[in-house]
C-alpha cells in the first residue's frame, strides 16, 4: 500500500521521464507499473531508463512484473530478509563518471549500457559499494544487506 509516509506515489504515462520534480519510472507500454518518489530528485542522463519502489505487497507485485524490462536489479535488505528502503544509490561508469544518483526504496530496477559499474549504496550512514559488468546477454542481479 502506497502511503503518505513512505513518500511514494504512483504517476501517469505522460510524465515518463519529464522533467519535473519526480523521481519517475518507465516501465514500457505498463502505465500501472509507473512508479515515482515524490519530494525527491535524481540526477542522471535522461535516457536512462529505471524504477524503484517495493514498499507493501502491491508496489512489490508491479515492481517484480516490471523487473524484465531492466537488466540491472537491485534490493536492498536488512539482516532478517526484510525490504530497506531510503537507500541512496549512486551509478558510477567505468571512469569513475557518476552517471546516476537516487533514492531508491528496496527494489530498484536500471537499464544500463554493457559495461563495468560501480554501484554506491548508503543506508543510515553505512556505505556499501559494489562493481558490477553488465552485459547484454543476462540481467545483473546485486543485493545490499543492511544491518
């Protein structure tokens, strides 16, 4: 369930990718699957494609049917198994460059280009940071365990 607390709402087909204050998520030809932050802002190249969410079990059904169309998935959990969201991630590509930065609830999908990554987590002041290589022949699948 989407609430007022967790800052999450959901958001309609035309505003994919626009530039307004959301956060905002493309999930093709799926506008029940658009999912966006409010109140918060990402830095990225506009032609990078991602949504992030999970909170409750209807975020978390459209998250996973969303999940084929991106070929980077990232959760993020804490010791019990249970969603963390509020994590700050930041996409650095193979030069170090960062190309991508949010706040991202437990389930956060990116389509990125094949290529070496790195991804730089943050959680209640703990970092995490990980390097990952995409390609395009499989999905990239990482998970961050917060404590």
């Amino acid at each position: 369930m989407l609430t007022l607390r967790n800052k999450l709402t959901m958001v309609s087909a035309v505003a994919i990718l626009s530039a307004t204050p959301l956060i905002q998520a493309h999930a093709a030809d799926k506008p029940e699957l658009l999912i966006a932050q409010a109140n918060r802002t990402a830095s990225y190249d506009p032609n990078i494609s991602y949504v992030t969410g999970g909170i409750g079990d209807d975020e978390r059904m459209a998250m996973e049917n969303a999940q084929h169309d991106y070929n980077v998935h990232v959760t993020n959990v804490g010791p019990e198994g249970a969603f963390v969201g509020e994590t700050q991630l930041a996409v650095l590509d193979a030069k170090g460059r960062q190309i991508f930065d949010t706040v991202a609830g437990p389930l956060f999908y990116i389509n990125l280009e094949p290529g070496k990554y790195t991804i730089s987590a943050v959680n209640a002041g703990m970092k995490q940071t990980k390097r990952i290589t995409v390609t395009s022949k499989s999905d990239t699948n990482i998970s961050f365990l917060w404590n």
